[in-house]
C-alpha cells in the first residue's frame, strides 16, 4: 500500500476483549490488494475513520491468512473512540504494513520466552499465534503476563488455549486480586523465579508499560540472558508511520521505521533514561 494512502477495510467482525477494549477483524476490500497484503509479526497498521483520523494499531492475527487482519483496539481518544464503535459492513481505512518484527526466524529451535504488561500485550499476540501454528519449530514457550486487575485481562479464550497447549507454559499476575483470582499475585518479575529459563537457548520477546519492562530485563539479564537475546516493542506517539514527522524519535532511532521492536542491547544506554 502507499505510504500515505489508506486503502479500505471492511469489517468482518467486532469482538469484546475488555471494557473499552475491541478486536476488530478487517478485510481489505480491493482483490488485488489483498492478494499482495504481507505482514510480520509485530508490525503495525494505521488504522483511519474517515473524516476523523488514524492511530497505529499492531496486526494480532497470523500472517499466514493476511486476507483477515486482527487489530485489538482500546478505546483511549477521539480516533480510537470512533473506531471502536464501528460494526460489522462497516468501512474504515489502513495503510501498512509499517515497522520491525519479531525475531521468529532466529528464534527457531530455541524457547520463546513472551514477556508482557498491562493492556500492552497486543504486540506479542502475532507472535504467540505463529509459534502455535509451528508448533515443533520452536523449543518451549513460556508467556509471563501481569496485570492490575483480574478484570483488565485479555484474550482469556486464549490464554486458556494456550495454556493447555503442548510444551507451552502460562503465567499470570496480578496487582489486585478478588476472591475468584487463583493464579499468582504481585509482579510479573516474580514469576521469572517459577520457571526453569535457560540463557543459552531462551530468546525473550517482551511489551508492555516501559517501567515493567525495565525491572523485567535487570532481572532477565541478571539471570543471565543475554542482551542481545531480549527483544522490545516499544510505544511512542506515532503519526506518520515513515520517519517524516518526527514525533516518535528515540534517542537517533525513530520507533515506526526503526522499531517498534527492537532488540535491547541497541537501545540500552537510552532504555533507562526516564520520559525520553
């Protein structure tokens, strides 16, 4: 697609993830568009209502079926508000694919350790989903997910299904427990300590909000995986999605052509600085 032109989307279905929080499953409406649509996991689209705007949103779906794009969508804004109020028929625009992936190629063979926070586990969804599919390409995969609240959690379908998948270990927490809760309470980086990860075959893939993950990789590397083994999605305010605007820059990097994912030992001298 061109790099400032969205294209038209229809979607196919709408689903309830959360409070204020939608899965919108879209399928571009040109058959040749569609034909030629290709993404990796941990790439992103700019989502657009006409009339009032786009946000980027990650791809959540498997690229293996790129005619049907999954994006989970929170509703935090004017543009995001709008989108999630949209149904079923309904036309909204996309441009994209824009930005890095996760390293799923040199992750084979190895175990996938997912790393997550929050409402930010979107990112790392296209990657659980593509182990999953490949299931005896990949060593074992261990996914580690704190939230605040047993209401904020996401994909419970899912976290379920993958819970009972071979090979696959889920771990999850949360900050604020009610009496149905019976996983583990307190923070993710407590859980790293009831699992058996090995640094010489673990490659970790990891989103969420930015202090979590900066606790979350000291005590990885503490543990002895390297930094150039631990992968990052990182957010910023994202609006033209080419490097043109500016506004998403890191440090000499720009996070919508750079990254958003990026590997830690790239980012490390400015990782720990504070609001940059």
């Amino acid at each position: 697609m061109q790099s400032f032109v969205p294209v038209a989307a229809e979607v196919v279905e709408k689903r309830r993830e959360a409070p204020k929080i939608w899965t919108l499953r879209l399928r571009l409406k040109d058959d040749a568009r569609r034909r030629r649509f290709q993404f990796r996991p941990g790439q992103f689209n700019m989502v657009y209502d006409f009339g009032v705007g786009e946000v980027p949103i990650s791809i959540v779906s498997d690229p293996a079926d790129p005619e049907l794009l999954d994006h989970t969508i929170r509703v935090v804004g004017a543009v995001t508000h709008r989108l999630c109020e949209r149904d079923r028929g309904d036309v909204i625009g996309l441009r994209g694919p824009y930005g890095s992936w996760w390293p799923l190629e040199e992750a084979r063979g190895k175990d996938v350790v997912i790393v997550t926070g929050g409402l930010g586990c979107a990112p790392v969804v296209a990657a659980i989903n593509y182990v999953m599919a490949r299931r005896e390409a990949y060593g074992a995969l261990k996914i580690f997910h704190g939230i605040k609240t047993p209401g904020d959690l996401l994909y419970r379908e899912r976290f379920k299904a993958w819970r009972e998948a071979p090979n696959t270990e889920v771990y999850l927490t949360v900050d604020r427990p009610d009496r149905r809760w019976k996983d583990h309470v307190g923070l993710v980086t407590a859980l790293f300590g009831q699992a058996r990860l090995d640094p010489d075959r673990s490659v970790v893939m990891m989103c969420g909000p930015e202090v979590m993950m900066r606790f979350a990789v000291r005590e990885l590397v503490e543990r002895g995986i390297a930094a150039d083994r631990i992968y990052l999605s990182l957010e910023r305010n994202m609006k033209c999605a080419v490097g043109f605007c500016g506004h998403c820059q890191y440090g000499p990097l720009f996070i919508c052509k750079d990254g958003p994912v990026l590997r830690y030992d790239r980012i490390s001298r400015w990782f720990d600085i504070r609001e940059l």
